[in-house]
C-alpha cells in the first residue's frame, strides 16, 4: 500500500457499493454480529485523526496480506484500491515479490466502466468490519456473505483477492499473530 501519501490518496470519489456495504455493517453493529462502530466520547475526532485511524486498518490489511501470502503468491495479486467508507479513504496496493510497492498512484480509480474488465479492482470495506477481520473474529468469508466487504473486479482478478483474502483472514485457524 502506498506508505508515504497515503492521505493523499483521499479522493473525492465513492464506490457504487458504499451504501450496501453501510446498510449491511449498520445491520451488523446494531445485531452484535460486529463491535461498536469507532467512536470519539468528546464528539471531536477531526477528519485528519478520523484518517489516519483508516489508514492505520489499510496498513494492517497490507501487512497480514504481505506476511502470509508466499512472495510468487503476493506478486499474482492484481492492483486493487481498498475503499474504508467511513472516510472515503482509498488504499492502492501494487504487490511486488518484497510486498506492496510504497509508490502512491496519482490517480482515482477508474470505476464507472460498465464492463469490470475496464474498472480497477475495488475492495469496498467498512472500518468497523476491517477491525473484526483484522483481530481473528470475523472472518473473511463471514463478512462477504454478509455484504460488510465486497469485492469489485472482473471474475479472474475477484477469484485471486479473495483467494489471497481467505488466506490471510481463514474461517479456521486464526492467528492476530504471523511469522515470516
């Protein structure tokens, strides 16, 4: 994921999935299927530290996706952007046989194609939803089929992220701890 500007990386663009993805993590906090959404008590978290807490979940993501995927494994991977909805905060992620390539994409994602093959690959994900996946207690596939992390690519691109995704996040076997 792209280290160095990723506040920069804030576009101005929502992912046509950001309503279902809300409706469906609402649904979740409000059964107990997922913890309280992240909340400021004094009301007076700023856009900036709102940030920088989704970037914070975007490099825990990338960090579990580079520790247990194999380097020919990770460099399959195809370019994706991770949308944390809460603050409209796009990661881009070009994986590289050492991890994902600090360099920032300048650009927005291309998402209004009608053909997914035209689009960029897009994981449309709520903060609170990354928070259960990221500490082992939901796990990858639980929170797609709940509609709480969806993930927009053309089939050969969706069939390698989630792939790589249920490795790093399995229904079984869990770890919040992983060696490389």
């Amino acid at each position: 994921m792209c280290a160095i500007c990723d506040l920069d990386i804030a576009f101005a663009v929502d992912h046509p999935m950001t309503l279902k993805v809300a409706v469906a993590t609402r649904a979740a906090i409000e059964e107990g299927r997922l913890g309280p959404a992240p909340h400021d008590p004094a009301e007076t978290l700023g856009t900036l530290r709102a940030r920088t807490r989704a970037v914070e979940a975007l490099r825990a993501v990338q960090e579990r996706l580079e520790r247990t995927l194999a380097p020919e494994r990770l460099v399959a991977l195809p370019d994706f952007f991770v949308l944390m909805i809460e603050t409209r905060t796009w990661g881009f992620f070009r994986p590289t046989p050492s991890g994902f390539d600090p360099n920032c994409r300048s650009d927005a994602p291309r998402l209004a194609e009608n053909d997914p093959a035209g689009r960029d690959a897009a994981i449309v994900v709520s903060e609170t939803a990354v928070k259960g996946i990221c500490e082992g207690r939901l796990s990858f596939d639980a929170a797609a089929s709940q509609g709480l992390i969806v993930v927009d690519a053309d089939a050969a691109r969706r069939d390698s992220l989630v792939a790589a995704w249920r490795v790093a996040y399995p229904d079984t076997g869990f770890s919040r701890f992983v060696c490389v």
